[in-house]
C-alpha cells in the first residue's frame, strides 16, 4: 500500500500571506482590544483608526515586497497581477480610514461601534486572499470572508436604508457565490482540477472530460464576476447599496471589491479568450458586456439627481471600461486597465470624502439642489468638488482623461475601433451628468435648501482634508506623474499574459 508522500514544510511559506496575515493580526488586535473598552469613546475612536492606519501601511510594505511564484502548497499564487491589486486595495482603505481620525465626536454610528474596525481589516485581507490565488476554493474563500465583512460595514449603521442595503448586498453576494461555485463544480468535473493553470493546461491540450460541463461552468463564472464587477445586467443592486451605505464605505464598495473581481477576471477570462476554436463566443458575450455597462448606465445617470446615485452608475461604467482592457487581453491593455484604477483611485476617494464632510439628512440624500451657491459658501470645497468631477468625467488636463485615454488607445491598437469610438461616445456623454453638480455649485444662486456652513463642515478635520487635498493635487498633476505609473505597473505587468 503507498503511503503519501511527507509533507514538504518548506512549502508553508507565510511571507507569501504576509499582508493577510498582518490584517487578521491586527483585526484580532482591535477585535479583543474593544472587548474590554466598556465605553468606544472618541479617544479609542481614535486609537483604532490610528491601529487600523498602521497594519495597512504594513500590508503595502509586505505586498510591495512579495515574491513572484507559486507556494504554501500550491494553493498561493503571487504575480504582478497580485502585487498590483493588493498594494491598490491596501491603499484605498488607508486613505479611507483615515478620514474617519477625528478628536470630536463627529462621525456617524457606525464609525463609533468598535466592531467597524476589525471587520474593515478582515474584509481587506479577505479580498487580498481572493486575488493572491489561482486555485478555485481559495479564491472561493477570500471573497466570503472580504464580501461578508463589507455586508456587516454596510448595515452597522442601523439606519433603515443601510439595513436594506446590507441585505441586498448579502443576497445578491450569496447568489453570486452559488454561480461561483457551480462553476466550479462544473470545471473540477470536465478537468478533474481546481487550479486555473492546470485548467488552462487542460484546454490548450483538449484534456477534458467535457466540452459542455466547461462551456457550463464558464456562463455560471461570468455571471459570479459580473455580480461582483457590477457589469450590466448584473448591476440593480449597486445603485441602492451606494444610497443606503455612509459616503466612506459607498466610496469603499466603488473600489475595492471590483479589484479583486476584475485580478480574478483577468485570471479566468484570459485563459478563454485566447483559445479561439472553441471559445469564441466567450470574446462576443464580453464585447456586449462591455457595450451595455459603458453605455446603459451612462444613460441612467444623466436622470439622476441625487449626487450619490449618479456616482453608482457612473462607477458601473467606469467598470466597463475596465473590463474593456481584460477583452482587448494585450499588454497594453492590462498597463492601460491598472493606470485607469489608479487615476480613478485619485478622483472617486475624493469625491466619495468630500461627501463623508456633509452631515448626513435625515433620508441620506445628497440632491443637486442642496449644494447650490456652494462656491459662495464654501470656496475650497466646491472647488475640490470641480476637480474630482471634472476628472471622473475624463476632461484634460485632469487625472482620469489619461486613464481613458490610455483604454482607448490600447482598444485601437488592437484593432477594436467601433469599440473605441463607443467608449469616446461614452466619455462625452459623461460630460453633462459629472457638470451638472459642477453648474449647481458654481453658477446657481445659494437656495433656501442649501446646507449651512456647519453642515458641510460636520465630519471635517485637518487629517481628511488633508488626504483630499493630496486627491486633489493628485489629479491636477496627473499628466507629471501617468509615465511614473505607468514605469511601476509595467514592472508588475510584463509576463502577465
């Protein structure tokens, strides 16, 4: 009888864990730390986010020294691709949680409930798991534990609309893990394997028990990342959850999650879209993905007035152009795809902390209206609140223009030209719904449904702003620092397809 070969345990290689390992540590930290706290009172408010800021500097110091390969048993997979999207995530949730430092009682309730903490670590070194793996059930794993952290952020607050939003967060979460994991039941029964390079392996090599159970699994896997990436028409339940989360974690959703969906989309899609024989349709159900998210929801927008709304959809088609680079699958798409992120990094944490600053109304509506005359009140926010929404909407000079730009041009080079032009059409559609909220500030008279003063200045302190000016620096200069971030992605990038 064999037995199994011993284990090597020279293959348990935690550096390779090394951000996630610091943020569980440090949610372990905070978890136990506000267990014999019998009052969060400001002060440890303060402690906690100062902790949370600490371990997640760490985790970018870990990501930024991980090593290329394959380890812990086959079951880690580190590549630039994972260097990437981690050091991105770990850097959006630092800037997010510091605008919550405060030394007043200022914050709403959830940012007051100890609880907050942990479970905002736990969700980014869930999320870091999810992207740092090429085997199913890992994969699996991290976007559990990253998605039912965040639906525990969304609905802390108490407040009906969170709760409503955390539930259809939950809901639509747990449907887009069933479509996950029958898709993989669905490849591990055609390729006998659970690790997409062995999968991939398999179909260059026609090594699979069946064509359909593949083609199966694959409709099911595209629906789970299209949940996940809010691609249209998997897309009904972003708009709401923005409304019913605080600006901070609605700033959080735009951002994180669809960073980790889009490493793994970019590890699953590619492994199809470059075997043509059989797969060909894989190609033309992304290209009308692409097409229906840049366009419908830009369409959406235009009606909206509430200024939270408008950013739910427009994210869902700043989606589309992301997923655009993952369809065009060249080099020069995939320094193009993480080159957009960063500059939109810049402009959607602004804009999402400039919204944090406002008190939150009673129905959590953040209309037009109540930001007429604001450059009369208060000059410096309506013109932060210009730049962002000038850059989100890809006008030059400002930070996202260089994003779209960089798409568009890697879309031509690969010979996608209606593609191009449907995303040109796009970003000028774009335009009027990002200015209308720009008009309302600028050129409108103060109304009697203005804010005071005060109201926009609830949740301000000199850290936040900070951190908003630097966003704001960030995309005014965005055309001195594109060719520097495009030399740090391109480092990561080559050798990725």
């Amino acid at each position: 009888m064999d037995l199994l070969p011993p284990l090597d345990f020279a293959e348990l290689s935690l550096s390779a864990i090394s951000p996630s390992l610091v943020l569980i540590a440090g949610a372990l930290l905070l978890l136990l730390a506000n267990v014999f706290v019998r009052s969060f009172d400001v002060a440890f408010r303060g402690v906690n986010v100062a902790l949370c800021a600490v371990f997640l500097g760490f985790s970018i110091v870990c990501s930024l020294h991980l090593v290329l390969g394959t380890t812990f048993f086959s079951l880690i997979h580190i590549s630039g691709i994972t260097i990437l999207s981690q050091v991105t995530m770990e850097f959006v949730a630092l800037a997010f949680i510091l605008l919550f430092f405060t030394t007043q009682d200022k914050c709403e309730y959830s940012a007051r409930v100890g609880e907050f903490y942990p479970l905002y670590l736990l969700m980014i070194a869930g999320f870091d798991i999810m992207v740092s793996s090429q085997h199913l059930l890992v994969i699996l794993l991290g976007l559990e534990i990253g998605s039912l952290s965040l639906v525990a952020l969304i609905a802390l607050s108490g407040k009906p609309r969170a709760i409503e939003a955390g539930v259809k967060y939950f809901v639509l979460g747990v449907l887009a893990s069933v479509f996950f994991i029958v898709g993989v039941l669905c490849w591990y029964f055609a390729s006998a394997t659970f690790d997409l390079n062995a999968l991939q392996n398999a179909l260059f090599a026609g090594e699979y028990i069946s064509l359909a159970a593949i083609m199966m699994g694959l409709v099911f896997m595209i629906g789970a990342i299209g949940f996940k990436i809010s691609a249209v028409p998997f897309h009904s339940w972003m708009p709401d959850v923005y409304q019913g989360s605080n600006a901070i974690v609605a700033g959080v959703v735009s951002i994180i999650p669809k960073i980790a969906a889009f490493a793994v989309a970019i590890s699953v899609f590619s492994v199809f879209i470059r075997i043509s024989a059989d797969f060909v349709w894989v190609h033309n159900v992304l290209y009308v993905l692409v097409v229906l998210s840049i366009t419908l929801p830009n369409i959406a927008a235009l009606v909206q007035k509430d200024i939270k709304r408008m950013l739910a959809f427009s994210s869902i088609a700043h989606s589309g152009f992301v997923l655009a680079c993952i369809l065009i699958n060249t080099q020069m798409s995939l320094s193009a795809l993480y080159l957009y992120w960063f500059l939109f990094v810049f402009s959607n944490v602004g804009a999402f902390g400039l919204l944090w600053f406002v008190r939150n109304t009673s129905n959590d509506t953040y209309e037009c209206r109540h930001f007429s005359g604001l450059v009369r009140i208060l000059p410096l926010y309506a013109l932060l609140a210009g730049i962002f929404f000038i850059s989100l909407a890809g006008i030059p000079p400002f930070g996202l223009f260089f994003g779209k730009v960089a798409v568009v041009m890697s879309a031509f080079s690969a010979d996608y030209l209606y593609l191009g032009i449907i995303m040109m059409l796009n970003s000028a559609i774009a335009v009027f719904y990002y200015l209308r909220p720009v008009v309302t500030m600028f050129l409108l008279p103060p109304s009697q449904s203005t804010l005071s003063t005060a109201d926009f200045a609830y949740n301000a302190n000199p850290l936040s702003k900070a951190i908003i000016w630097i966003m704001g620096i960030m995309c005014c200069i965005s055309i001195f620092v594109v060719q520097f971030l495009l030399d740090f992605i391109e480092k990561y990038v080559i050798g990725a397809y």
